[in-house]
C-alpha cells in the first residue's frame, strides 16, 4: 500500500530531474482519470484536496473515493494533500482524515503571521508524522484577490510580489517546513498572463542557493493547452484571451532548476470541459451522464499522462516505491492507529 508522505518522492526528485504531479481531485471521475493515468505511465503521484472540494464532495465521500484508488493500484506511490489549507483547525482536520501532506498558505499574510501560522501548523502537523507545504510571495489569481487587486497592476509589479530568496531562508529556518510554495511568476486559473508569459528562473536560482535542500513547489502550472481552449469555444463556451506557463516553461523549471512539485488544477478542468461540452453539441440527445462523465474521465486521463511527461515523473514510480521500502514505510500516525492493511 505505497500511500506516503511526500518525502519520499521529494528525496529523489531534485536528483532524478523529474517533479511530482499535484492534481486536484473534486469527484470519482476525476480522481480516476488521474490514478488510471498515472499507473499507465507508472508515475508517482500527489491527489490534492482543496477547502472547496471538501464543501463540494463532502470529505468522507472523497476519501472512500481515494482509499479506493490507493487499494485498485497498491504498486503506485500516492501521497494525500490539502492544498491552500488556511487555518490550523483545517489542518487538524486533514489529519484526522487521513491525509499525508498538508499546505498551510500563510502568503497573504504579512511575514511574521506568515510564520506564527505557518509554524503551529507544521508543529501540529510534525507531531502526527504529516509533512507541511508553506506559501511565500504573492502568485496571481485566486490570491491577487485576496488582497482586492487588479491583475493588470499585479503583472506591471510582478517583481515585488515575487518570493524573496534571503526571506525564504528565514523563514524555512523558523517554521521547519517541509516544501516551499514560491511565487515566480505562475498564478492560478486560466488566464494568467496578460503579456508575455515567463516565468522568473533567475529567482528560482536564488532560492536553492539560500535554501539548499528544501524541495521547491509551483502552484498555478497549468499550460491551458490552445487547443483545449479552441474546443470550449468552439462548442459554446467563451474563454478568450486564456493563456497559461508554456509546458517548456515548466519542463525547464523541472529539469534544469529542480522544482519538486507542481500544482495543476486548470488543466484538467478544461480538459473535461471541453469534452463535455463537445458530446452535448455534437450529439444534443445525449442525457445519460456516463455518456459525457465517461468521455470527460477519458480526456482527464490523456491530460495528466501529457502532464506526467512534462514533468519527467513518467517510469519513476518505482525507484521511490523502492526508498520508501528502505527508509521504513512510514506514515502518519491516523494509519498506524487504524491499522489499515498492506
Ligand atoms: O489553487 C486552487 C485550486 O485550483 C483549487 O481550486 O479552491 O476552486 O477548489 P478550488
Ligand atoms: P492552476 O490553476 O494553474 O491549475 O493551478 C492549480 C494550483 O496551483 C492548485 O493549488
Ligand atoms: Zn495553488
């Protein structure tokens, strides 16, 4: 039953020159398109779970939906994540549910509450055997409005906003977190640049100088593929102007810069859209939800195996299967209480 923290897979990311895919999972065909593609491509994996798709699917359901993925693939290394976790109570709550990994997103936050928050959650979490993922800097999207500001103005002051390197080392040191979500010029959704999309490599250097060791995550990676969008538009939807990180863009911050992880929601939402949205123009009799919900799981699983590629994870699943073997199989302590069975 390889469910494990993220170390693991972190421990040999940085060496191996591939990151592992955080996908965001909110009902069974999602969390199925993903897992089928993953163990095609033998891939290592993260399912990440947002405050928004515990209102929306309920936790116990998304759970069971996972524990089951976790037993109809025990070969495939998976780690359980809350992602954007904003409050210690969450926190305490993912753990109870099981997850491995949790991120606690203090960055709208001035520095020092950043740390105050940041550090109870990676106490609490540490004391329970779950690793933590923090947020410094400012990424564009969902937390430019956080802080009520237009996106053109975030783009014209993107240096400001983007993750202090001597900052980073500081406040790895006072929190002891695990991973670190940096702002380098991604954002959230899909309309992320207004200009030219690029992506600050030179920050990213920075950082692992200052913080040597500690793996470096990239939210908002979605690539928002052209053609997705020319299908959503072409059968009725209306996304113009949609742009995301080229997937070059991503390879490199994977490859040459060693980010260990990325985060990627966007995609997959337009992959099901857009699928969705074909089978109900193209064949409007349709109402039998497996006939849309099926095709939808299929696009998901085409989406995420082109992802895994992007990302280099593809054929990694068991070297890191094998280091957890070695390094004890450990989990949180809510498996060993429960003792779920191997
Ligand atoms: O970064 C945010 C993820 O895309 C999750 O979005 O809060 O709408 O579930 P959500
Ligand atoms: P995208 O919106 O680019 O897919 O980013 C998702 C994300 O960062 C989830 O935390
Ligand atoms: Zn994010």
């Amino acid at each position: 039953m390889p469910l494990m923290t993220t170390k693991p897979m972190f421990d040999l990311a940085y060496e191996g020159g591939f990151a592992v895919g955080a996908f965001n999972v909110n009902n069974m065909e999602i969390t199925q398109g993903i897992i089928e593609a993953c163990a095609a491509e033998k891939s290592p994996l993260i399912l990440q779970i947002s405050k928004g798709a515990r209102k929306y699917a309920k936790m116990n359901y998304l759970r069971h939906i996972i524990l089951a993925a976790v037993e109809e693939y025990p070969e495939l290394p998976i780690a359980i994540h809350l992602d954007h976790g904003d409050t210690v109570d969450l926190v305490q709550q993912c753990i109870n549910d099981g997850f491995t990994s949790v991120m606690i997103d203090g960055s709208h936050y001035d520095f020092e509450k950043n740390i105050e928050l940041s550090k109870k959650a990676t106490d609490l979490a540490h004391a329970n055997g779950v690793v933590v993922e923090a947020e410094l800097g400012m990424l564009g999207g969902i937390e430019e409005d956080v802080v009520g500001m237009d996106a053109h103005e975030y783009e014209k002051n993107i240096e400001k906003f983007l993750t202090d390197p001597e900052q980073a080392a500081d406040f790895w040191k006072r929190t002891g977190i695990d991973s670190l979500a940096v702002a380098i010029g991604t954002s959230h959704g899909a309309f992320k640049f207004k200009h030219e999309a690029k992506l600050a490599f030179n920050r990213v250097e920075q950082i692992m100088k200052t913080c040597p060791g500690l793996p470096l995550v990239m939210h908002g990676s979605s690539s928002v593929p052209q053609e997705f969008i020319d299908l959503v538009n072409k059968y009725g939807g209306a996304m113009p102007n949609a742009k995301g990180v080229p997937e070059d863009q991503i390879n490199m911050a994977v490859t040459k810069y060693g980010v260990c992880k990325v985060n990627i929601d966007t995609d997959l939402r337009l992959a099901m859209t857009a699928k969705i949205r074909e089978v109900f123009s193209t064949k409007p009799a349709e109402f039998d939800p497996r006939n849309y919900m099926g095709p939808g799981r299929e696009a998901i699983i085409n989406m995420v195996r082109r992802k895994l590629h992007m990302l280099n994870s593809a054929g990694k699943a068991d070297v890191i299967v094998k280091h957890w073997e070695k390094s004890g199989k450990s989990l949180p302590s809510y498996y060993n209480a429960k003792k779920l069975s191997a």
